[in-house]
C-alpha cells in the first residue's frame, strides 16, 4: 500500500514537471500578454528544456518498468509466503503424527516386556512340569517304585487291579495333559509376541517415513524462505532505483523553477 503511494507520488511529481516544462516557453508573457517571450530565452535553456522533457520521459518510462517489476516480485513472494505457510502446516502435522506413533511405539514395547516375562514364566513352569513328570516316570517305569508288579500283587482282586493300574494311568495322562496345556500356552504367548513385535515394527517404519517426510518438507521450506529473502533483497534494490528517479525529479524540478525565475 505505501509503495503504491509512493509510485503514484513519483508518477504525478514527473508530470508535474513535464507539464511545467511544456508551459514554461509561455509562461514569460509580456504585461498585456499578447506576445510571448520565447525569443527571449537562449537557445541553451531551450535545448536544456528539451533535454530535461526527453529525460524525464525516459525517467517515466524507468518508472514504469521498476513498478512492473516490483508488481510481479510483490505476487511472486506472496505466493511463497503461501507456500511457505503450508509447508509449515504439513511439518507441525507430520510432527504431531509421529508423537502419536511414540506413544503407539512405547505402548507395543511395554507389552512386549510384559509378554516377555509371561513366557519367561510359563517357560520355567514348564520346564519344572517336564523335570517333575520325567522324574516320575523314571521312578515308576525304570526304578520300579511302582511297578505294575506292586500294583498286581497288592490288588485284592483283578478288579481291584484294573482300578489301580487305570488311576495310575489316569495321573500320568493328568501331567502329560497339563505338560500338554502348558506347551500350547508359551506357543500362544509366543504368537502374541511374535505379532506385537511385528505391529512394533510396522509402526517404527511408519514413524521413519514421517520423520523423513517432515526432514524433507522443512528442506523445502528452507529453500522457499531463501527464495523469499532474495525476492526481498531484489525489492529493496527496486526500492534504491525509485529512489534514484525521484532525486532526478527533483532536480528536474528544481531546474524548471530556476528557469521560471529568470
């Protein structure tokens, strides 16, 4: 907006001029005005007035071009300053996005930890099962602590007999039932681990890309605000030509005047 006046200040400052320079042939009537004294100027100051109008002239065109340009640089940086803006946005997005995948990424971490220890658990409690029912086993099939002798000749009766030999058979398939129970609760919680490691891993990926993404948005952000401040060097140059314009107006001006005044 300032620019704006300042242009339009310059533009009307050199017509000014120029209107002056085209009056002032005129403006040294004689006391009834009939006659001009154009005759009476030197043929420098008429050769200096044309000189001045043909300069300023060139000036207003000078003027003109630096206003375009300084148009097109004003739509050019606010344009990056757009861009600029959205690429900010999408950072503070993605930034956002992978805090939330932290959080996801500590919660999966914790669970594993805690399956980890479940299974380390159910592994001794397993181990312990299998050393407890092999011990027994040895004890009752290869010591003969128990053998199926005892168990024949202590019977009172072959029913008696059938009824030992079963509820021996039935306590060995107990262990070997809860041995059994045990292995297919380590292969669950193995499964359980195996899939949150893998959800974990997803998620690490995903958080990687986003990081990048956001590493390579803020590259491009950077190269926006490099373009901006080269934009905004090029207009304080812009600013230094009208500047130089508009001393040359005034001292146009000032010549005009000191013709006027002789």
């Amino acid at each position: 907006m300032e620019q704006a006046k300042r242009m339009r200040k310059l533009i009307c400052g050199i017509l000014a001029a120029l209107l002056l320079l085209a009056v002032v042939p005129f403006s040294a009537l004689g006391a009834n005005g009939s006659t001009p004294n154009v005759n009476e100027m030197s043929e420098e100051d008429k050769q200096a007035i044309l000189d001045k109008q043909a300069e300023l002239e060139d000036i207003n065109k000078e003027i003109k071009d630096l206003q375009s340009q300084q148009n097109r640089i004003t739509s050019q940086q606010k344009d990056l300053n757009g861009q600029i803006k959205q690429k900010q946005n999408d950072v503070v997005a993605l930034e956002e996005q992978v805090a939330v995948l932290d959080e996801q990424i500590t919660t999966a971490t914790e669970n594993i930890r805690l399956l980890s220890e479940e299974i380390g658990v159910k592994e001794a409690d397993l181990t312990e099962r299998t050393d407890y029912l092999n011990d027994r086993l040895y004890t009752v099939y290869v010591e003969g602590e128990v053998s199926i002798w005892d168990v024949l000749f202590s019977s009172t009766s072959l029913t008696d007999f059938l009824t030992r030999y079963d509820l021996m058979s039935k306590v060995v398939d107990q262990d070997v039932e809860l041995l059994n129970g045990l292995k297919v609760d380590r292969v669950l919680l193995d499964e359980d681990k195996y899939e949150l490691e893998v959800a974990k891993e997803t998620l690490e990926a995903d958080k990687k890309a986003r990081e990048e993404k956001a590493a390579e948005l803020k590259a491009q952000q950077g190269e926006l605000e490099e373009r901006s401040s080269k934009l905004s060097t090029d207009l304080k140059a812009l600013e230094a030509a009208l500047d130089e314009q508009e001393a040359a107006t005034k001292e146009i001006q000032k010549f005009v005047k000191s013709i006027q005044d002789k």
